[in-house]
C-alpha cells in the first residue's frame, strides 16, 4: 500500500498515553498522527514563506475512517496523496499503515485557498497550481488506491 502514496510521513510508537479505556488508540490520536505531517504540506510549497505573502487553506471537511485498530507500542506509519486539485480546493488524503503493512485508517481532507487579508477563498497563483498539478500527476501514477474516496471537489 506505501507504494500508492507518494509521501512517507514519520512513523509513530502508540504510547499508553494515546490509547482510551478500550486498550486502543483513541480517535483524537489518529487525527493528530495525520495533522502533524507538517513536511508534507512544506512538500507542496506551503511553506512559511508562503503564508508571508499572505495566502493560507482552511480545512472545509475532513473525513477518518477508522479499519484496524492500534495498540500500545505498535508503530503508525503515515502515508499521504494528492486525489484532486481545482483552482481553489485540494483534495488530498492519507492512510496510517500498522507493521504488518495493513491499513488501519484513512484519512480524506478538502482544503480551500484563502486570501488571508479578506479571509475569503481565493484561487491559487499560477505558479503554485502548476506545482500542485504536477505533483497531482506524479501522485495518480502510483496508480488506484483500492478504497473508495468519500469526498469530492
């Protein structure tokens, strides 16, 4: 399955801490796992430089499905991929693969592009949707992810 999404993220050690009552993860976890991959943004040239010239995204949905669970001291690998890009909207998504290389969640997310000065959406500059259709291509040529994709834009 790593071999679908194109960024590798940092893997994580479940600790005690991270699981509920139920002995597993807690859910805030794996959302936490899948936003704290923040080199995958900085990847996609959203970078702090970028937010300078005053330019963000806001998360309009996100979508986790939960498949497998995690247990203490089992490793959480993230894994992320581009599935659609407009002139405003992203639409990316990621797995968190166990050891045993199976996927535990799934993650679907819809970012808009905003103009931070209005905080209104906005479209992306050229530049950075030329960037972002590329690496959308090099994504789509891992080839089909094998799970249906909840979300649209």
């Amino acid at each position: 399955m790593k071999e679908k999404f194109p960024y590798i993220g940092n893997d994580v050690t479940i600790t005690e801490e991270m699981c509920d009552l139920n002995g597993h993860m807690n859910v805030l976890y794996y959302a936490q796992i899948f936003e704290e991959e923040f080199p995958f943004y900085s990847s996609l040239g959203f970078t702090s430089d970028y937010f300078k010239e005053g330019y963000s995204f806001f998360t309009l949905e996100m979508n986790i499905r939960y498949l497998k669970e995690m247990k203490k001291g089992e490793i959480a690998s993230p894994c992320f991929r581009y599935f659609a890009v407009k002139p405003k909207l992203i639409h990316y998504g990621g797995v968190i693969l166990n050891e045993s290389n199976e996927v535990s969640a799934i993650t679907e997310n819809v970012l808009v592009h905003v103009d931070m000065s209005t905080r209104r959406s906005c479209e992306m500059k050229e530049e950075t949707l030329n960037h972002l259709n590329e690496m959308l291509e090099e994504h789509a040529a891992t080839g089909e992810i094998g799970f249906d994709l909840r979300l649209k834009i």
